[in-house]
C-alpha cells in the first residue's frame, strides 16, 4: 500500500479514537440512577475569587450506591459548594451538616429511564455521524492523491480499508451505547 494512503488511514484512526472518547465522555453524563462523582463534574465554585470545578476544592465519594458526599478542604467553602450545586441544577438537593454535604440520588422512573435511554441513542447517533464524517474527509484526501500519482486500484484499496476501519469504530460506538442501555434500565 503507498505511503501517503497509509497515513491517511493512521490520521483517521487517530480522529476516529477521539470520537469515539468524545462519544464516551458524553455518555457518561447521563446519569444512571446510581451516584457517581461524576455526577458533579460541571458544578463550579468560586474559589477566592476564580470559578473552580468542586473536584479541585474537597473530596466527592460515594458511600452507597444512592449517596454523594462532598467534603471541603477548606470549611468555609461549605456554604459556597451547597449553593454551587443547588445553581448548577443538577437535580441533586445538597444536605449541609456543618461539615460535608451529602445527596441523595433519587431512583428514576421508568419513564425517566426511558428519556435517558433515547439520550444515549441520540449520543450515539451524533458518534457514527462524525466518524462518518471523518471517513468522508479521509476518502476525499485519498482521491486528491491521483494527483501525486497514485494509481487507481491504490486508492480503490484504501477506500476499502478507510470502510473497515470506520464500520470498527461504528461498532464500538453500538456497544457502549448497549452497555449503558443496560446500565440505565437495570433496576
């Protein structure tokens, strides 16, 4: 196979990982009825004057299944991470005891389990759209190779194995959006 096609297929393979992380990522937000410190991921603090994820100023566990707890390094940014989190709707009622806050995470309905599990299919759906997206690009950088000389059945070769390295990142994509499927209508 020629040089230039063969980088090709290495640049879509790069591309294609970072869509399907990107794609990962954003499944990963949707919550699944279970606490997860992730949960709490977009919740800014203002931290001596600059906004700073809650990540970067106290400790998030989660002690069971349906509990979040935060704990401060610092005490007197209790208060500002409750009312970081009552602002940041992320549909979680923080509990102040003077010294951590604790959520609980409520079960979701089913209708609700419903509504998440269409959110995963669009995640996924918005995946196989920009791997196909890059296969597109790569396919029309492999034609504009005819004009360094690459012979027709070269660039032929290589649209074929762009085609088997996309429907592998099509895959991919399928089965985490099954896994967290499962994971979000599991009881």
């Amino acid at each position: 196979m020629n040089d230039l096609i063969k980088k090709q297929l290495t640049d879509a393979k790069t591309s294609m990982e970072k869509a399907i992380d990107h794609a990962e990522s954003e499944m990963l937000k949707i919550r699944a009825g279970k606490a997860m410190p992730s949960m709490l991921d977009s919740v800014m603090v203002e931290y001596y004057g600059t906004l700073t994820p809650i990540s970067q100023v106290s400790s998030i566990n989660t002690p069971d299944a349906r509990t979040i707890v935060v704990q401060p390094w610092e005490k007197p940014l209790l208060v500002k991470i409750e009312k970081a989190i009552i602002d940041s709707n992320v549909g979680l009622n923080p509990q102040n005891d003077g010294m951590v806050i604790r959520m609980n995470v409520p079960p979701l309905t089913e209708e609700r389990r419903r509504d998440l599990v269409k959110k995963v299919k669009e995640e996924a759906e918005r995946g196989r759209i920009a791997i196909r997206n890059i296969r597109k690009d790569v396919n029309n950088k492999i034609q504009k190779l005819k004009a360094d000389g690459v012979s027709e059945d070269e660039i032929k070769t290589g649209e074929i194995d762009v085609q088997k390295v996309t429907d592998g990142f099509i895959v991919q994509i399928d089965r985490l959006a099954e896994i967290k499927e499962k994971d979000i209508m599991t009881v």
